[in-house]
C-alpha cells in the first residue's frame, strides 16, 4: 500500500455501519403448514392465506401493504406503511444459523494467497512495514512533483512540511530492502503475488485490530468479521492496455453524457456469475446469492488527465450472504434518523463485489462473518403476516418512545421477510428470520433501499422489536463519539 499526501485531505476511516437485531423465543420449534398455503399454528389457530408460493403463502403474506399503525405514546403524528411489493424469500421455511464470528488464522490466509497466486512465482508480504526502495522511491518522487507546485504557488509552509516528510522517507529508503519478503508464516495481513504475469494484492482486515494506521478514528477500530480485498497492484491499465493512454481505471460508474457503446466481453453476465461462485467456492465460501450484475467500465485518460475512451468490457458481480439460498439484509443504518445517538456502530454487512474481465476476476471486496455454523435450527416457527402487523400496532410506538425520531410522519415503503444477524451470547451470532419497516429515498438510477432513513425491525418468531444500539453493545460493535482521534 503507497500513501500520497494532499494538503487539506481530511483522511478518515469509516466502517459498513449495520446493527443487530434481539432474540427472543426463538427456540427450536417447528412449524406445520397446509399444503394449500393455510398457515396454522400449534394449537390450531387459524391464520389468512395468499396466493405467493413458499414461506409467503404459508404466513399468509399479501402481495402489497397499505396499514396505518397505532403511535401510541409516541412523538409521531402517523405511523403507515404503504408498501406496493412486500418481498419474501423464495424458500418452503426458513431456519436459524448459529455460529462463532470467524477469524482468519495463519492457515486460513496461507490457504486463501496460494488459491488466488500463481505460487510458483512466488507470495511475498505487502504491507507499509515492509516496503521496499523503489515504492520509497516513488513515493519521494510524488513529493518532489508537490514541492515544484507548491513553489509555483508561493506555498512556503506546505514546502517546509514535504521536505519534512522527504527527509523521513530517505532515511527509511536507507533502510528498506530492494524486493519483498516471502510470506512467511502468514502472520501478516497484506500479500502480494502473480496472475498471468500481472501482480495483485490481496489484504485482510480485521475489526478490533490493534490500530496500527497513522491515523485513524477510534471507533474505525470497533466491529468484527473482517474485510477482505483483493485486486491489480498497479494501475488498472496494466490489464487492459489502451494505446495511447497515461493512466486509467475500472468503474461500474461510467462518465455521464459519453458515447457508451456495447459491452465488448467475450462472456455473459450469467457466465460470469458463474465464474465468481468458482472464484468463492475456491476459497470455501459457498452461501451466497447474486443480487445484481452491471457492466464493468473502463475508462481511460491522457497525460493531461482528460478522458481519452470509455469502455464496457466484463461486468461487475455484487452477492449477499445467503441463509438456504436466500439474501441476508444489506441495509445500513448510518443514515436512519431515530439512530444518530453519541455512538458508532460498524456492524458489517456480509456483501461482496466482483469485477470479472477475460474470464477471471480481477477485483474483490467483501465482510466476512460467517464460516462455518456451530448448529441450526431448521424450519423455525414464524408468526403469520396478519399476527405480526398485530405486534407492529403494540410495539412499533413504544420503540419510537424511547429511540424519537425528529419527523411527525414515518412513511414505511418497505417491508420484507429476511435474515438478519444477531447476538448469540458470548461472543457468538446467529442469522434469524426478521420481518424489516423501511422508509428510504427513492431514486430515478437507485431505489436507496439498503440506506434507510427509518428503520425497525421485528423478530419473525415473536414480534418483537430489534433494539439496535443495545444489540451493537452486546456484540462489541459501538463505540462513543466521544473518543478522541488517535495520533500515533
């Protein structure tokens, strides 16, 4: 990893913001359904019937919501949810998944590098401990080219600093060896190695690390599951040359108002999807569900910076955890109002990203959480649809009571059946069905939904509600504001 500093470049680190949900009375019931769709529950309770197949039909789901929920004590002039399309997995039951949080061993690591590098070539340690001359090097360079600026300027207190820095890094060029050392043990977290010729990176970071970075937010530290990347170690045209071009990049964003013509890859989105299920089920994760493809762009420029071409070729494959096939909720909470309390929540979200061009993929990023499950308990019991909405008019205001909102309306226009991660006690989690009101902005390009502006969340099995600060504490996943930056 190379860093280049910029005057007035405000370096923070943010963490994928997500909080858990409260468990209770889940158990290991099971449920018994008519084949016909009547859901009916011990006792003999009889509950609604809809015509959706699956778990949907079986709880009586509607196909669309318009209900007006008590408020209660609260704040709130109206609680509603309108909601054109309530989404349900496409599944018979759903389960719970218990597990302990996984940690990347030694091993683990060892074992991910040699299914991702050509390893007769070589797997060295990549990371700003252990750079080497020419990457000091380039980087002395980079100060140079700022000093020369700066001098054009008159900027005299910006000049003072980099011939600062440039001292700092000569003597740490002294020092510094001319290639990479091997891998070792894996003890380390960055790696560098060889495909077709090409070098890549890969790193992996784990939450709750001892804050090693120069400079970052102490509760940037706080959460856990770790993060995984993997990509070109130089620019991105070393894989995709363009004649005549100094620099490039690979996007899924493509400039606005250019002409885009057809994507130029040899393959289709559902091959390359393919082609990242291998990629996954190469480093042993196999629980994942598409949930969109784009087309992957790149986009090129000349020595003056200006664009020289943009083009389609390959896509971009994102996935989400995945409990018996179906997709665990994405949605972060750093945006929902209720919520801005004195803390930071950095729960992660299970979601992973793909670039694939010329048969491979060539970049990854993605949490990672779940490994392995310690037991599950398959085909749990579920509240009906018109039980649930019943809780919804007890509960959902008492949560509005102590966690107000600034509004006098919340305007719910999504509601689904999910999976959510939650505590387990000591230190352990589980995937649980939930049921999730979601008011967001919808776009024209996006409908925003995994970033909420109201959020609540109900436990499927009883209905009761997430409280999501509690539950981030329980987990280790909240920090205070109120801590100061570290400076180390």
């Amino acid at each position: 990893m190379r860093f280049r500093l910029k005057k007035a470049t405000v370096i923070a680190l943010t963490g994928v913001i997500m909080a858990q949900a409260v468990l209770t009375g889940c158990g290991k019931k099971t449920v018994d359904y008519e084949v016909d769709g009547n859901s009916t529950q011990k006792g003999g309770e009889q509950t609604g019937t809809s015509d959706r197949a699956g778990i949907g039909g079986k709880l009586g789901v509607p196909e669309s919501c318009n209900e007006t929920i008590n408020t209660g004590n609260s704040t709130l002039g109206s609680i509603t949810v309108n909601c054109e399309s309530i989404q349900t997995p496409d599944a018979d039951k759903m389960d719970v998944i218990h597990f302990t949080p996984h940690s990347f061993t030694n091993e683990d690591k060892k074992n991910m590098a040699e299914a991702l590098f050509d390893k007769e070539k070589g797997i060295y340690l990549h990371d700003y401990e252990h750079r080497i001359k020419s990457e000091i090097q380039e980087e002395i360079d980079g100060y140079k080219e700022q000093i020369e600026t700066a001098q054009a300027e008159g900027d005299t207190s910006w000049i003072t600093f980099l011939e600062d820095e440039i001292k700092n890094l000569e003597t740490e060029l002294a020092a510094a060896p001319e290639s990479y050392p091997d891998a070792g043990d894996y003890s380390g977290d960055a790696f560098l190695g060889t495909i077709d010729d090409v070098s890549y990176y890969l790193n992996i970071y784990s939450y709750g690390g001892d804050g090693k970075e120069d400079i970052i937010a102490k509760g940037a530290m706080t959460g856990m599951g770790s993060n995984v990347s993997f990509g070109v170690e130089k620019e991105d045209i070393s894989v995709r040359p363009y004649e005549g071009a100094s620099g490039g990049y690979m996007t899924e964003w493509a400039d606005e108002g250019g002409e885009l013509g057809a994507n130029m890859s040899s393959i289709t989105a559902e091959e390359a999807e393919n082609i990242v299920l291998d990629f996954l089920a190469d480093l042993g994760i196999t629980d994942v569900a598409m949930t969109s493809h784009t087309d992957l762009y790149w986009q090129y420029y000349d020595e003056n910076g200006e664009t020289l071409a943009t083009e389609a070729d390959g896509y971009v494959i994102n996935c989400l955890r995945a409990v018996n096939g179906s997709p665990v909720y994405n949605g972060r909470v750093y945006n929902v109002d209720n919520l801005q309390l004195n803390g930071w929540m950095n729960m992660p979200v299970e979601a992973f990203s793909f670039y694939v061009y010329d048969g491979k993929v060539v970049r990854a990023n993605w949490e990672q959480i779940f490994s392995q499950p310690d037991s599950t308990d398959e085909n749990v019991e579920l509240l009906p649809y018109e039980q649930i909405i019943e809780k919804a008019n007890t509960e959902m205001s008492k949560y509005y009571e102590k966690y107000p909102t600034r509004y006098k309306k919340v305007e719910f226009n999504d509601m689904r059946l999910t999976y959510y991660l939650v505590s387990d006690g000591e230190g352990k989690c589980k995937y649980i069905p939930v049921w999730v009101f979601s008011q967001y902005e919808e776009y024209t390009d996006s409908d925003n939904s995994d970033a909420p502006e109201q959020l609540v969340i109900m436990n499927a099995a009883d209905g009761s509600i997430v409280d999501i600060i509690e539950e981030a504490k329980a987990l280790g996943c909240y920090e205070d504001y109120s801590a100061e930056m570290i400076v180390k």
